[in-house]
C-alpha cells in the first residue's frame, strides 16, 4: 500500500489543472506546505479514546484509523465505529500516496480472526470496517483469513453491523468470492484515482481490472463502495468520468476526500480542494446515479461508514 520498508525516490505526478483546487505550495521533496483552514482537526482524546486505544493495543492489532492517521478517528471511535487491519502490516504493494510499509510480509496469523472478533466485543464495536494489506505472495490473496474474520465477529457480536474494505485480488476471482462469501452489509474497494494517473497512484494495480472487481461485487448481490483522493492532479472532468465508470459497473457508494502527502517520498499534494467543490462533486455523483456520496476534504473511506449500510442494494 505504501513505502516504508523499502527506499524509494519522492513521486510526482504528471499535473493537468487540479479542478476547482488551491494550488499546493510544497516545496523539494518536502511536506513545507501551509493546509487550508478547512483541514484543521482536533486530534483525538477522552477516557473513552484512551480505553479502546488500550484495548487495540492489548489485543495486539492493527487499525488503519492509526496507521493512516485518519483524522477523524477520535469522531469515529466515539460513535462506535472502528477499522481494523488484518493479515499484518507489511503490504506487498508500493503506492505512492500510502504511508503503511512495503516488503516482503511475514507469516500470517491465523489466530488473528478470533482476536479481532474478541476486541470488536470488547470495544462493543457498532459498525466493523475490516481492511488488510496486500498479500500478493498468497495464493488465496489472504481469502481465507479474510472469510475466517468475518464470520468470528458475526459469532461474538451478532449485532455488529460489517463492512469490508478489500484489497485488490489480482483478478484472481476465486478469492474474490470467498472473501465476499460471509453476509457482511457492504464490500468496498477502493479505485483510489482517476484513470490517468493510476500507474503513479498505484503501480501494481490496474484501473479496469478493480471496476471489475467491483462489478463482480455486484453480480454477486453486494452493496458496493468504492473511495476517490482528490488533489492528485485530476482534472474535473476526469472525476466525472471515473464516477461515469463506477456507476456503470455497479457502484452504490462513493466517497471523496482530499489526499495528503504522508512523507516526503510519497506523491505530493498538487492542490487542496475546496469545500464547495466537494459539495458540487457530491451533486455530481448522485446526478450520475450512486445511491450514496460522501465528499468533503476530510472524508476517508471509513468516514460515516455506520451509515452506509442502510443505502439500498
């Protein structure tokens, strides 16, 4: 998902005009840029905080709410909502915009999915979101470990509510259906870029093979979600198009949040979107057909994810 692990030199990606954006003001390699006052959050406190922080840390798991320093992790572990990371934290993948490590994994734990169940249970989780890393080097893409995680919250917490947020399985379709075999709310999948400058975003990664992803998804009666950074360099025309693509390959729900770069090696921020583009990105989408859009600069893939599973199939 991100370098970490391995050297790599600071990205760029060939920029048209970032629609409706502040342009960034970075300068080298660096992350010397001043944010706009609309992404200035609290950062995250409160007994409640503390005791499910214990909990994580006890249990020995791993949250992208921390890894990715999700900013609204304090809002969202207050309403009971929390994204675990399962199959380690050590992705096989290098994109350019994720802060998680990349290299060779080591061996999965298959005690895992019991022990993330017991924390769910413990936290009294209302809204699972469970992710992983890549693990290209199994043959299963970690299907398995995946299905095994899902049906262990659904024994302990029965009233939890699930959504997975998974990786791309390499058009390796038998994975893809066993991960998506438990009755989990919603499966999403991040396309994370427009077409353009997927390779840059997301070397590994193909932008036609994950909408098939997302439509083998739908074939199999799922609700589907899917994620988009903006800031990258897209034009606007360019977002219209991948919500023209998504829509046509069965997405329900959409969400959009400004990219920030997480260290110098990783792709800079080309320009800070604006509230009001986002609010005109959200029109746009449910003009085109998604069910459900969440935009706004500080918007992640998890983000009012409790809410996503009451949008229709």
């Amino acid at each position: 998902m991100s370098t970490g692990n391995t050297t790599k030199k600071s990205m760029n990606v060939d920029q048209k005009s970032s629609a409706a954006g502040v342009p960034c003001s970075s300068s080298g390699g660096g992350l010397r840029y001043r944010k706009p006052p609309w992404l200035r959050v609290k950062l995250p406190g409160g007994s409640a905080y503390r005791r499910l922080r214990k909990i994580v840390d006890e249990s020995r798991l791993h949250t992208i709410c921390e890894s990715g320093n999700c900013p609204n992790m304090g809002e969202c572990w207050g309403v009971g909502t929390a994204t675990f990371m399962i199959l380690g934290n050590v992705c096989t993948r290098s994109c350019g915009f994720c802060s998680v490590a990349t290299g060779r994994p080591p061996a999965y734990d298959v005690e895992e999915p019991l022990r993330v169940a017991k924390a769910i249970s413990q936290m009294g989780v209302k809204h699972a979101v469970i992710t992983s890393v890549n693990r290209d080097e199994l043959r299963d893409k970690g299907a398995e470990i995946w299905y095994q995680t899902v049906r262990a919250i659904q024994k302990l917490s029965p009233s939890t509510t699930i959504e997975t947020l998974i990786p791309d399985v390499q058009g390796h379709w038998e994975s893809l259906y066993r991960m998506i075999a438990p009755d989990q709310e919603v499966v999403s999948h991040n396309m994370e870029t427009v077409r353009r400058i997927y390779r840059p975003v997301r070397p590994q990664a193909k932008y036609d093979r994950s909408l098939e992803q997302i439509r083998r998804t739908k074939a199999a009666k799922k609700r589907t979600k899917s994620g988009i950074m903006l800031g990258l360099g897209e034009t606007e025309d360019e977002v219209k198009e991948a919500m023209d693509d998504l829509v046509a390959n069965g997405l329900d729900i959409l969400t959009l949040g400004q990219y920030l770069q997480p260290t110098p090696r990783h792709l800079k921020v080309q320009a800070f979107i604006h509230p009001d583009q986002f609010e005109a990105y959200k029109e746009e989408g449910l003009k085109r057909g998604l069910k459900y859009v969440e935009s706004g600069p500080l918007v992640r893939s998890s983000y009012h994810a409790e809410r996503h599973v009451a949008v229709p199939i």
